[in-house]
C-alpha cells in the first residue's frame, strides 16, 4: 500500500469513526420520574408505562431509551429528595409524573407546588427537555382543594416554561376495563391508551432537543 492508498484509508477510518460517534450522540435519554403510575404498579415489568413508551417510540424509528424512575406511594417531596441519584446528569428529556399521592393524602398543594417548583428548577439548571404532566385531584378532597390544587400544573408549567400534557389519566380515569380492581391504577390496556395520548407531546420534545 502506498502513502497515498494509506492516507485514504486513514480518512475513511476516521469518516466512518466520526458517523458512529455522531449516530451514538443521536440516541435519546428518556426519564420517566414518578409515583405508581409510572412503575407500573401490579402489572408486569413489560407493561409499565416507561417500556410501552420505549417500544412505541421505537417503532415510530425513534432512536431512544426510557428510564423507569417511578416509585410506587411516591409523593413530589419524595421525588425531589431522590432527584439527584433518581434522574441522571445525562437525560435529554424528563417525564415529570407527580402529585397523585400529594392529592390522595390531602398533602396541602402549597406543598406540593414548592417541590415541582424546585424539581423543574434542576431540570432546567441542567438543560433537560422536560414535559410536565398533571393530575386532578380526587371529589372526595372537596371543591376548596381542587381550586387550590388543579391549577399548579399549569402555572408551573408557563412559569418554568416546559411543556405540559395537562392530565395524566386522560381517557384511563374512571374507565373501569381500563383500570385494575382499585379503580385507580391502569391496568396494561389503560397504560397503552395514556402512551397513545401522551405519545405527541414526548415526540415533538425529541425533535426539539434533536435541534438543538
């Protein structure tokens, strides 16, 4: 081979280096961080939320991982004491999935503002995408409780201006063929419909952090 023949080769080596690199670079750190919802409580490990999203992402030629950091009984206290060790430094995009156990325990919602405020506060001190979802708290809490609680979302969201998919349940709450037996918890059917609903939103933040 000769000089000329090996400076190809080397150039072409180095081509082909830097594309792997840069096809490596193109893949997506998910994190799913959250309570039962997100664990995938009582269901199979296949079933939870943050796998049936991978997979979904993956057949739509989404080049992506999805951490599972939901723990079930968590409330937004919960998540944000674990934030550090919970959500790695390297994730582009950040589920948010919080506030349902703040609201079945009546945890006041002054409460449960302060620490989504601080959490999405992080997220954004580290550059992550983050998609904020929300949740409505139960009738039983009573009208005074709701009109404190339901709006947080929203505020947060437009305060810290990321993204919000406004009702985690949306088309699974109240659905009983959609649930298990306690009426809260989705079951596999139920996990498959909050992916399809909550499926643009993760999408056009893929596309928006691949811009960047």
């Amino acid at each position: 081979m000769n000089i000329k023949q090996t400076v190809v080769c080397l150039f072409i080596f180095l081509c082909a280096g830097l594309t792997a690199a840069g096809a490596r670079a193109e893949k997506i750190e998910i994190v799913a961080l959250g309570d039962s919802l997100t664990a995938g409580y009582q269901l199979a490990p296949q079933d939870a939320f943050p796998v049936r999203l991978e997979a979904e992402l993956k057949a739509r030629g989404h080049d992506v991982s999805v951490l599972n950091a939901g723990v079930s009984g968590d409330t937004s206290t919960g998540a944000l004491s674990r934030f550090d060790w919970a959500v790695p430094e390297t994730a582009d995009i950040v589920i948010v999935e919080l506030g349902a156990n703040d609201a079945l325990r009546g945890v006041d919602p002054a409460k449960t503002r302060e620490a989504l405020d601080k959490l999405l506060g992080r997220l954004k001190d580290r550059g992550a995408e983050t998609l904020l979802t929300g949740m409505i708290a139960p009738p039983n809490m009573g009208p005074a409780y709701a009109e404190e609680f339901n709006p947080l979302y929203k505020e947060l969201a437009d305060q810290h201006d990321v993204a919000l998919y406004p009702f985690f349940l949306e088309g699974v709450a109240a659905e009983p063929e959609l649930n298990l037996a306690d009426g809260i918890h989705p079951n596999r059917k139920g996990v498959d419909v909050i992916v399809r609903n909550i499926l643009p939103h993760v999408e056009s933040l893929i596309v928006k952090r691949k811009s960047k």
